[in-house]
C-alpha cells in the first residue's frame, strides 16, 4: 500500500468515526460545559495516526 493509498484510507477512517460522534447539542447549564471536554481536530489526529503506521510498516 503506496502512501497516497494509506492516506485515502486514514480519511475514510476519520470520517466514518467523526460521523459516529454524538452531536454538538446545546447545553442550558454552564456547569455541564465547564465539564465537557472540546473535541480535538481530526486532521492533527489523521496525521498523528498515519506517521505512527509509517514507523510501523518500515
């Protein structure tokens, strides 16, 4: 699997897992988003994830 290959599979990943999130709802208490944690970006996970199978494949 070429590194273009690995790429497009990582983002079909990504996606497919982002879609299964829960929604964004809103909150009417500031108790329950002080708690909640902000949501990491995908693409810096999507980059993380793909250098670490690099490493690996090698």
């Amino acid at each position: 699997m070429n590194e273009k290959e690995m790429q497009a599979l990582l983002r079909k990943t990504a996606a497919k897992a982002a879609a299964k999130k829960m929604p964004n709802r809103p909150t009417y208490d500031p108790a329950l988003d002080a708690t909640r944690a902000d949501r990491p970006e995908a693409s810096a996970d999507a980059t993380e994830i793909f250098q670490e199978m690099k490493k690996r494949d090698r």
